[in-house]
C-alpha cells in the first residue's frame, strides 16, 4: 500500500499542467507581428500555470487584481525599474522610455503578468496596453483569465486590441493535464494496479467542479487506496496474489493504447479514459451486430490501406507473443496467416489475373432467336446460370475485401479476448481498486459534524466495504487515519481522537436509550381495569330505563325539554369558548402587554422602510458626493465601496431588529416567571 502511494504521489508531482510552458513561449514570441506586442492568454483551469509564471524570468513584472494598491502610476514605476535593471538604462518617464535606443547585442525579454484579467477595470487594462505600445520595448504580455477566452477582448477597447499579436495557450487544457496524471498513474507498467473507471470518473468531476487542483486528485486517490486494502484485509478470504499481474498490466496497457490508436479518428476529442469506460461498461462492445459500437469503428476501418492494416497486426503480434499470455496462444497462428495474406496481396491478384479462365463469350447474336435448329442456341436458365457465375468470379477476384473480413473478425475476438480475461481474471479483486461511494463525501466535507455523521455511517454500515461472508468491521484505526488526514486539509478544526470514540459510542447506544416523560401518555389505571368497565356498562344501563320510562309517560314534555336542553348546551359552550379565549387573551396580554400585537406591525413596518430607504439613500450619496467628487475614485471602484457601505447598514438595521425583538421576548419571559410564582 506505501509503494503504490508513494508511485502515485510520483506521478502526480510530475504533472505541473504545462511541462512545455516555456516551448510556448518561445513559440508564440517567435511567430509575432511587427510593431505589436506578443501576448499569450492562458485560458481558465492553469491555477499551477500562473503560479509557476512567477519563476518564468527574475525580469518580470506580476499584476494582481487583489492588489488595492495598484495603479498606473505604479505600474510606470515598476516599468521604469525593471528597464533599467535589464538594460542599464537610466529613463526616469515615460518620455524617456520612447526615446531609449535598445542595444544591439541586448536580447533579454520583460515579462509582465497580469492575474485575473477579467477583474481590472477596462481603463486600467487600455492604459497598460497603450504605455507598453508607445515605449516599444521587447516585451512580452501574459494574461491569466478565470471565467472566458475573450475576457481581454471585452476590457479593452477595440482599437488596443488591434496593438496585441494575442496567442492562446490552449496546448495544454484541464482536460489534457488530467489525462496526463492518470497516463502516468494508470498506464504504468511498474504498477500492478489497475485503477476502476469508476473511480477515474469520480475524481475527474472533482478535479472540474471545485479547484483544478491536483491535490485533490491525490486526496481521492490516496482515499480510494485505503479503503481498497482495508477491504482486503478485513475480507479474511485467502486473495489470489498472483505474480503474474504485471504481465497482464503491459498487456493490458498496449492493448488499450493500440484500440485507441485506431479509434483516434472516430473519438478525434475522447481521451483514452472514455475508451476505458465503455469497456467496462459494456461486455458486448466488440460484438459485431448492427447496433454495436465496434460495428462504427469497422466502418472506419475498412477504408484504411493494406499497410496501415499490416502496421496494427504487427502490434498485435508483439502483444500475443508477450510474457504471460498464453491465454491468447490460439489467436498466434491466424494473426500469422492474415500478415501472410496481406503481404502476399499484390503477388495474389497478379496471379489470379494470369490465371487462364474459361468464360463463356455471350454475344447479342447468340442471345437472339434466330433459328430454332441453330445449335449454339442458349436457354433463358442456361443463360441466367452463366451470368450469375460470372458476376460471383469478378466479385470473387476482390481479394483485399475478404481479406479485410477475415481481419476485422479476429479484431474483435482479440479485443473481447485480451479485456475480458484482464477482468475477469481470479486476482482482479487484489489488483483491481474498485470505487466506494463513500468516498466521494468524505472527499469534500463541509464540516466537522458532516464528517462525524460519515464516520458513525462507516463504522455502523461496514458491512458494504468488506466480503459480506465475514462479521468484523472495517479497520477502525485505518478508518480514522482517512478522516484524521481529511480533516487536516478541509477543516480547521481537526477532529480528537477522544471526540470521535465519544461519538461512536454514543451512536451505538442511541438505540438502548428509554423513551422520555414527554414521550409517555399518562393514562388512569382505573379505567383498564375490568371494574372500571362493569361500573361504565351499569351506568349505560340505568340511563338507558330512566329514558325509556319518560318517552312512554309523556313524548311532548321530551320534546320540549330536549329543544331547551340543546339551546342551554349551545349557550354553555358559547360562554364555555369566550371564557377560554377571554383568559388566553389575558394571560398574553400580561405576559407581552395589551398592544403587543399593534406595536410588533408597527416595528415591521418601520424597519422594512428603513431597511429599503436609508441603504439606498446612503449609498446613492456616498457614491456621488463622497468617493467620486471627494476622493475622485472611478465608478467600479466607487460602486464597490459604497455598496460595501449600504450592506453593512442592511446588516445594522437588521441586527437592531432582532436585539429589540430579543429584549421584548426576554421582558415577556420575566413576566411569565413572575406570574406563575404568585
């Protein structure tokens, strides 16, 4: 497990985004226009780029839009500085710069980085490409942009945007850098492990949605490796750890980089990765039906020339006389007799052109019915028979065609051969580091609690990262030594070991705990008890004849004495539900006061007007009166401020509508208090 860390950690190290950055360079410098400044952009994704511009040349000068200190009078200043330095001159203006004779023998270049383009104001990027433009110096001007291509183009004018001879440095793209992390990871022979797709998906939407850092990539991958092996050792199933896993690495590595070789045409934008994906995913990618992707590659294929052809079965049977791959010992003659076959191609037409054929002259007079006793008189089936012999000897003589077919059928047994025996191998599930879903939240907590709910998930569902035939949990030391390290890079507060067995203990005996009082209703015991419901069925009883006995006395006086009845029990209810809201309304009005309703609209109303109004108003004045008229800033900078200033008011006018909310809510409690101990 170290070694294939550290193999990685190597690997990733080795990718620094652009290894050819000052090839570019030289590249873009060499190919510029007279009387105008050579300018490279470096496109979005290239955060390793711009750090590694900074130790391009000792002669350069770095913009950056963090910098609130900047202006065009310090970049003159820096200008200036930096000309004499490399030149010996001794310009103290701008002036003096245009009048500066540059030496002959003097070849060096002034590199001047601008960082986060898009974030300049426009008249700050015009400035600086019409002093570089008037100066005329051997200069060249790096741009860094963060959301588009065009982001230069949109802050200067029109007019200095013609000055530039602008160059992309898409070379290199976040495609291409992560692509060449996982060649040097995955496609390397030393390491006898093989990465899922899974796992190169995952990292690859990790790389994309938050940093373009390569640290991340590392963090997925040393997560991904760890719970592999944790696995491992926690399955306690006697693994298959055969020595013979790095023959079918470099079989498996040329295989794959010979398919994507040949499908480069098809796929001209897919890295080797898309191809890696669609074998895994689908066994019957190299089956020859209609509906078949290989189907469209053959498509392809069959318009190559025999020389291409012969150029790929050569590989392939490098590839089959490899070390360790005798499970493609049977496919050693065919690939033999297809390259006989194919070199013997022109000698094979030539002879069966010299070959002496037998065709049967049919002539329009043989055809005609001109006497029925003419003897060389051919029937309308003989006739038919003939033609069709014919046209099957000419389709026949297309030698390189069935050629072509019997090649594409041993591709596609080769293929589905060569990868289905790497996955399936018995050792796949030792070499093979597969994906875990898990490891996909611990990759980008966005807190403390989150990991302490992903650790007590991982400690109490382990079953679904070890071999479901055995009962231990995963490695717990292991467990914690992943999160300990995430922690140390996404959180500031790293977790204790102290906190985090606390947390698992009390995870596990959430499930021992007894149910509270407030949970629990309280139910008389009298009235469970077979007593209870004898003395309830009596009284049913009674009721029952004392009722009976009065309808059979007199029904009038029960019908008048049920209307008055129901009218009483109306009005008892009535008074009932007055009575209850009037002493409600009462205990509230003690507790909040008699017009607490009026006076909380009233402060609604009040602090949504003042939250609206007075930010506006003191941001409209501020920005007028204050930062252009006082302090002459230009209107971004002072759009910026005072917008600064109305949301801090925004957050006053809110906070002082809480604290008032807090301190009547408090007064209410005292008085609560107050009322329940008289």
């Amino acid at each position: 497990m170290e070694d294939l860390l550290k193999k990685v950690e190597e690997a990733i190290e080795s990718s620094n985004g652009l290894d050819n950055l000052d090839e570019v360079i030289k590249k873009f410098n060499n190919t510029k226009k007279d009387d105008l400044i050579p300018t490279i952009i470096f496109e979005r994704g290239f955060c390793d780029v711009t750090r590694r511009l900074e130790n391009l040349s000792n002669d350069l000068i770095v913009i950056n839009s963090n910098d609130q200190l900047f202006d065009i009078p310090t970049f003159i200043k820096l200008l200036l500085a930096r000309v004499n330095n490399i030149f010996s001159a001794s310009c103290n203006s701008v002036t003096d710069l245009k009048h500066f004779h540059l030496p002959a023998d003097r070849t060096e270049k002034l590199y001047i980085i601008i960082k986060h383009t898009e974030s300049f104001p426009s008249v700050t990027i015009d400035k600086i490409i019409s002093t570089l433009y008037e100066v005329k110096l051997p200069v060249i001007l790096i741009c860094c942009v963060s959301t588009s291509d065009n982001s230069l183009f949109v802050k200067c004018s029109r007019s200095n945007y013609l000055l530039l001879d602008v160059k992309y440095a898409s070379i290199n793209s976040p495609e291409i850098i992560f692509d060449g992390i996982w060649n040097k990871i995955q496609l390397d022979k030393t390491n006898n492990f093989i990465f899922d797709y899974e796992i190169i998906d995952k990292a690859r939407e990790t790389f994309f949605n938050y940093s373009y850092s390569i640290k991340d990539v590392h963090k997925y991958l040393e997560l991904s490796i760890a719970f592999h092996f944790s696995k491992i050792k926690n399955g306690h199933v006697i693994t298959d750890k055969s020595n013979n896993f790095s023959y079918y690495k470099n079989i498996f590595v040329d295989t794959l980089t010979l398919l994507h070789e040949m499908t480069k045409e098809y796929y001209s934008k897919k890295s080797i990765w898309y191809l890696y994906s669609m074998i895994c995913t689908d066994k019957n990618l190299f089956d020859t039906k209609n509906d078949c992707e290989f189907n469209k590659w053959l498509s392809m294929w069959n318009v190559w020339c025999k020389e291409k052809l012969i150029e790929y079965l050569e590989r392939i049977k490098i590839i089959i006389n490899m070390d360790g791959c005798d499970f493609l010992e049977s496919l050693c003659c065919e690939v033999d007799d297809l390259l006989k076959r194919l070199n013997t191609l022109d000698s094979r037409i030539a002879d069966l052109k010299n070959q002496p054929v037998e065709l049967t002259n049919i002539k329009q007079d043989e055809i005609k019915k001109t006497s029925k006793k003419n003897k060389n008189y051919i029937s309308r089936h003989e006739r038919a028979k003939k033609l069709m012999d014919r046209m099957e000897h000419i389709k026949n003589c297309d030698l390189f065609s069935k050629d072509k077919k019997d090649i594409f059928a041993f591709l596609s047994l080769f293929f589905k051969t060569t990868f289905n025996y790497l996955f399936d191998a018995t050792s796949s599930s030792y070499y093979f580091i597969k994906y875990a879903p898990i490891i996909q939240t611990l990759t980008n907590p966005p807190s403390d609690y989150f990991i302490d709910i992903d650790l007590n998930h991982l400690l109490n569902n382990s079953d679904q990262y070890f071999n479901p035939n055995t009962t231990d949990i995963l490695d717990v030391p292991l467990s914690y030594k992943i999160l300990q390290s995430l922690t140390n890079i996404h959180s500031t507060k790293p977790i204790s070991i102290e906190k985090w067995k606390q947390a698992f203990i009390n995870d596990c005996s959430s499930d021992d705990k007894i149910l509270l009082y407030s949970e629990v209703e309280i139910v008389n015991p009298e009235d469970c008890t077979d007593n209870g419901k004898k003395e309830e069925k009596s009284e049913e009883n009674d009721l029952n004849d004392e009722n009976k006995e009065k309808s059979e006395h007199n029904t009038e006086d029960e019908m008048e004495d049920t209307e008055n009845e129901t009218e009483n029990n109306t009005c008892d209810e009535e008074e009932n539900m007055s009575d209850e809201e009037i002493e409600s309304e009462t205990e509230e009005d003690k507790w909040y006061g008699s017009d607490s309703r009026k006076k909380a609209i009233n402060n609604l109303i009040y602090y949504s007007i003042l939250m609206f109004v007075f930010p506006l108003l003191t941001m409209y004045l501020s920005y007028q009166f204050v930062f252009i008229d006082y302090f002459y800033y230009d209107t971004d900078t002072a759009a910026m401020y005072s917008g600064l200033i109305a949301a801090g008011i925004v957050y006053i006018v809110i906070i002082s509508f809480i604290w008032e909310a807090y301190n009547e809510e408090k007064d209410a409690e005292v008085r609560k208090k107050a009322l329940k101990s008289d």
